[in-house]
C-alpha cells in the first residue's frame, strides 16, 4: 500500500481508517498555520491527508494526529530517518489512547497538543519544537567540532613530538612538510629555507629544498632564488605574514606577486589552490616558507587533469591557515633548533678536521693515519653489526655512537701534539745532527791521525829515515783512515731503523772502545755511550725513553679530550680514544687495563690501528707489509692477547680493509660505511 494517498479517493480512503474527525482536525490545523503571519518564514507542506509539516531550514515539525500513533504509524515511515536523526520532530494533536509516552518520545515526540489547537498553541508548539531541534543541532555540531578539535589538537600534540625530535635538518623539513599537508589535505607543497645574516632581508636568498605531490612525481634539485616581493615565497619572508590564493592562475592585476607556470606545464600539472605560511624563530625572524598546493576535497584522490583539479581543489579555509600557523610556529623553532645543530655539529667536524690536520703538520711521516683508522674501525664496527655467528652478535650501533667512534678515532693520535717533534718525526736511531757530531768526530779522529803521523815522519826526517821508512808511515795512516771510514760506514747502517744482526751490536761496541786524540790533547771515544744506546736498539729507531715519551701520547690525548664538552651522545670520545693502546692481557699502556675493562670500540681501534701502521706506505722508516702478512701479524697479536680474536675474525672476514682501497676514499668515516 502506497505510504502517500492522492486525491479524493487517498482523502476518502483515511476519513474511513482513521475517522472524519481526524481529516477535518487536519485541514483546520493546514488552514491555521497557513494563515498565522508569524510562521510567514517557514514553510507548510502537506504530504498526506493526515499529515502537516512546517519546515525550517533542514529541520521540520511533523504534524499528525494523536490516533496515527494508536493505529497508523506506518504513515510517518518516511519520516523515520528524520525523526531518529534528529532534523524533526513529531507534534501530536490529541493524545493517543495507548498510553506510551515514553515510547513516542523515543521515537520523535516533541510535543503534544489539545484536539482542536488554537494558532496560538500551535506555534508556541512548533516554536518549541523548533528551537528544541536547533539545540539538538548545535549541541550535534558542537560535539562534531568538539571530535575534530580533539583530534586535530591530537595531531598536532604528535607533530610536535615528531619534529622536536628530528634533528636532522632535511628529515625534519621533510616531515614538517609531510604534517602540513596531512593536516590540510594538501595535494602538494614545498619548503624554504631563508639563508644569509644581512640586516637587509632582501640581500639574503631563499634555498628551495624539497617538494612533494601525491599526483605527479618528478625530480626536485635544490635551487635559490632572492628574497623578494615579485615570487609568493619571497613576499612571505619578507612581509612575515601568509598568503592564501584560491586560484595561482587568477592573480589580481595589482598582485605583487606573479605565478610561474612553465613549472606546471614542465610536470603536468595544474596549481590551483596555494597557501604560504613563514616559519618564523624564537625572535621572530622568518627562517623558512612553508607553500602548500591544492587542498583536496579527498585526500586520497589524485590530480591527474583538469577535471580532476575543477572537481576535488578547494581554497584553503581559515581553519587550514590556522592549523599551519599553529605548526608552523613549532617547525620554526623545531627547524632553528635543527640549523642551529647543524651549525654546531659542522663546527665539531671543523674542529676534529683543524686537529687532524694539525698532529699530521706536527707528523708529517704519519700523514693519513688518523683518517684511516676512522674508516677501518667505523667499517668494523658495521661488519660487527652484521655478525650472527660470535660474542658480537646482537651489538648494534646508532648514528651518535658511530660518529662518536669516528671522532674518537680520528683523534685518537692527538695526544702526540704533546711530544717532542724530533721525536715524532724520529726516521733512524739518531738524530740527524747527532750523525753529523760522529762525522764530525770521525773527521777530527782522522785529523788527529795524520798529525800524528807528520809528527813521527818529522822526527824520522830529522833522524835521517830512509824513503821505505816514511812509506810504511803513510800507508799505515791511509789504513787508519780506511778504519775509521769504514767504522762511519758501519754507525750509518746501524743508525737504519731495521732490526739488527748480532754482529752489528758487536761491531758497534768495538768501534765505542776506539779512542783519539782532540786538538785540545783530550782522549776522546768516537761513540759516546747515549750515542751506542741509540744505535744499540734492536727494532725500530727509538730508545727506550723515547719509547716511553711516544707512549705518553695517549695520556695527553685522554687529557686533552676530556677538556671538550662533547655532550651526552659524544661523551666517551675520551676515553675510547684514550684506550687503544691497551691489551687483553693487561700489559697495554697507559692503565694496563685488562680485557673485561677496554671499551668494545677502543678493541677495535687497536686491530685497524695495528693493521693500517703495517700495511702503511708512507713511514720513512719502514716498508709496508702487503696485507696477508699483516693479517698473520694480527693473528700472532691475538695469541700474545694482545687484540680481541673475535674483532680480528670479523676483520678478516668483512675484508674491512677494502674501504681504503675504493677509489675517491671518503673522508667521513660514516659516508664511507654507508655505502
């Protein structure tokens, strides 16, 4: 059966079902209503015999008689998504006979009236009915707009937690502008960033760094461009306010600004909608520009044509422009905090490079090292990560602990600003002034030899000596000259830093007992004993106490280090560097530490440390090992428990050494790990 009667016949067909009464109760109530000045703002529909609305707006009183509810309630069933959601309610003429009260109020019931209402009653009704519903609506919105603001301020809760954690400055653009879009529905955007110190912001310059678009995807590059009015981004940073355009395309002739469209035709792609918010620091300053493109009706619909943008680009609303601003005045201090670590952290690396390069001044023969230790252990450190088979396993790193190890590697070595430079620079067991005192010595020795001879050639003369006599004088000075030419010979390869055969000891303590004459009549020995301790050493070119003096480095580097704030993530730069020389089995220097007390990162430091002195081509005083033989070194170190077994294997395995052997090296030790 049809919900709505037509006609005479539908008319008929309700008088019989429900009564005359009824019908003619209805049509008094249309009449009244029509004819009342006050509901002159609200309409009167009449959508069954038996029904009369008055409608306000979206929201709409339903008019019936109390016996539709006794035996006629398929009647309101159209309405029934109405009455339950709340954009109307339903006004009983008569009460119903079935006392159910609570029922109708469930159901709609806004209000009742007598049988035969009065105008007066029947607006009064409706105006209540009305207000009730509008209050119902706006409690409704209310409560909507209450859901949004608390997940909007969620949102924003976890975008500041997000950006005032990033401190990478690219990252940290790229998430601000990645919560900018989410939160406004942004198809796209792009990020500024202001550089230049110049009073004068309009000699200061805007550097384009990202951009992003759900729709077309193209390659950005960096680019700058000045700061001024005639670009939208420039107009912003200098007039530290938004802009919010609806349509690029549709600029005002007295716009300063102007759009560019060849970039659109370059990517195929149509800017309609754009908003530029400035990100400004602590102190007010803009800092960066923030430029968001075509806020969508549905964020996940892309912009592939014209159509598309005509149908889904809205203008940013001034709850959108509110939201950014809110963000964006936690990215602004997020993101000057983020320069201002990068300006810090480009300052650390300026002060580890200026050190480096200042002990490689100091120690030329040595040049490289430090870079090159940094690149082994950081590279050990990523193979250790890796490994699933040892003690090891498990151990990971974080990208402070990485550049901590770094800097403490390529520091480890500072401490040798503390020594001598002579001894730094040490190539053979003497000095070189100190050979040229010996040659001198010998020169004098030789010197003395002759005037002795002249003298016992004289006396001879005088004594009338035959020729054979004299001869035999001057054979025997050539001899003694050959002798001290040859003991020279002998102090020179014995001054080599290489590792001496038992004669040569020999030899040298032979030449120590030779004695000459001086011109000041002094017996004098041609080695003096430091001179015989020097050239008496058996490996390398340093004494016992310059040994010592070297070894000492690493107490300055300890000291040296431990003077620097290096913050929470850097703080054991110190004592990992100041660690390297010690071994496992406590016989290390300078605290004899044993195995369970040297850092994890100092262990490893030693094997690249012992494998890069080796392997090195650029020590005067020795050649460079091919790198098997440095590896059996490495071996022999781990059965003296010298280095840790593990660390070696892992070494070996990773063939960590192959880093110096890449062509272009890096000189970060942590671009060359992550490759």
């Amino acid at each position: 059966m049809s919900l709505f009667l037509d006609g005479a016949n539908d008319a008929a067909r309700s008088s019989t079902r429900y009564g005359r009464d009824a019908l003619t109760t209805m049509n008094l109530i249309e009449a009244r209503l029509m004819s009342d000045a006050r509901l002159s703002d609200r309409t009167v529909v009449r959508p069954h015999p038996l029904l009369v609305t008055v409608r306000s707006d979206r929201l709409f009183a339903v008019l019936a008689p109390g016996s539709l509810w006794d035996r006629g309630r398929e009647v309101l069933r159209p309405f029934a998504h109405k009455l339950a959601s709340g954009e109307a309610m339903l006004v009983l003429v008569g009460s119903p006979a079935i006392s159910d009260v609570a029922g109708a109020l469930n159901r709609g019931l806004g209000a009742l009236v007598s049988p035969d209402p009065s105008a007066d009653e029947l607006y009064v009704a409706i105006h209540n009915v009305c207000e009730l519903l509008e209050s119902k609506a706006r409690a409704e919105a209310r409560g909507k707009w209450l859901n949004r603001y608390r997940y909007e301020l969620g949102e924003l809760i976890e975008i500041a937690k997000a950006i005032t954690t990033e401190r990478e400055l690219d990252k940290l653009l790229s998430l601000i502008l990645e919560k900018s879009r989410f939160i406004t529905g942004a198809d796209a955007g792009s990020i500024y960033v202001v550089e230049g110190d110049d009073p004068d912001p309009l000699r200061r310059t805007l550097r384009f760094k990202l951009s992003q678009n759900d729709s077309v995807p193209f390659d950005a590059r960096e680019f700058t461009l000045p700061v001024s009015p005639r670009s939208m981004s420039g107009y912003v940073a200098l007039h530290k306010r938004p802009i919010n355009i609806a349509d690029v395309y549709d600029l005002p002739a007295v716009s300063p600004y102007g759009f560019d469209r060849s970039f659109d035709a370059k990517i195929g792609y149509r800017t309609k909608s754009m908003l530029c918010m400035p990100l400004l620091s602590r102190k007010g300053e803009v800092i960066g520009v923030i430029q968001l493109i075509n806020k969508k009706r549905a964020a996940d619909r892309k912009l592939l044509s014209e159509e598309d943008v005509e149908d889904q680009v809205v203008p940013f609303d001034a709850r959108s422009e509110e939201l950014v601003g809110t963000l964006g005045s936690q990215a602004g201090i997020a993101l000057e905090n983020a320069v201002l670590y990068t300006e810090i952290h480009h300052m650390l690396e300026g002060f580890v490079r200026a050190s480096v390069e200042a002990i490689e001044q100091r120690d030329p023969t040595t040049s490289g090292h430090s870079r090159r230790v940094a690149l082994l252990t950081v590279g050990l450190a990523r193979a250790l990560e890796r490994d699933k088979a040892g003690p090891y396993r498990g151990v990971t790193w974080t990208k402070d602990d990485l550049r901590e190890l770094e800097y403490a590697s390529l520091l480890h070595d500072f401490g040798k600003i503390g020594v001598r430079e002579q001894v730094l620079v040490k190539a053979k067991k003497l000095y070189p002034h100190e050979l040229a005192i010996i040659r001198h010595r010998i020169e004098i020795a030789s010197r003395s030899y002759e005037v002795e001879i002249l003298e016992r050639k004289l006396r001879l003369v005088q004594r009338g000596a035959r020729a054979d006599e004299l001869a035999a004088l001057d054979q025997e000075l050539s001899a003694r000259k050959a002798e001290l030419e040859a003991a020279y010979t002998a102090i020179v390869a014995a001054n080599e830093p290489s590792v001496l055969k038992g004669g040569d000891f020999a030899r040298i303590e032979a030449i120590a007992r030779e004695t000459f004459t001086d011109f000041s009549g002094d017996v004098v020995p041609l080695l003096r004993a430091e001179e015989v301790a020097c050239l008496s050493v058996a490996r390398g070119s340093l004494t016992p106490a310059e040994i010592e003096e070297i070894r000492n480095h690493v107490v300055h580097t300890y000291q040296f280090l431990s003077q620097i704030p290096w913050g929470k993530q850097f703080r054991r730069v110190a004592v990992i560097a100041g660690s390297h020389h010690e071994r496992l089995n406590g016989t290390g220097y300078p605290h004899r530490l044993r195995a369970e007390e040297i850092p994890l990162q100092s262990k490893m430091m030693s094997v690249s440390d012992i494998f890069d002195a080796l392997t090195a081509s650029d020590r005067p005083y020795k050649k460079a090992v091919p790198v098997d033989r440095a590896l059996d070194i490495l071996g022999f170190e781990v059965k003296d428990q010298h280095v840790d077994a593990d660390l070696v294997r892992v070494f070996i395995e990773a063939k960590v050494w192959t880093v110096l052997e890449q062509p272009g090296a890096p000189h970060s030790a942590l671009a060359a790990s992550s490759r």
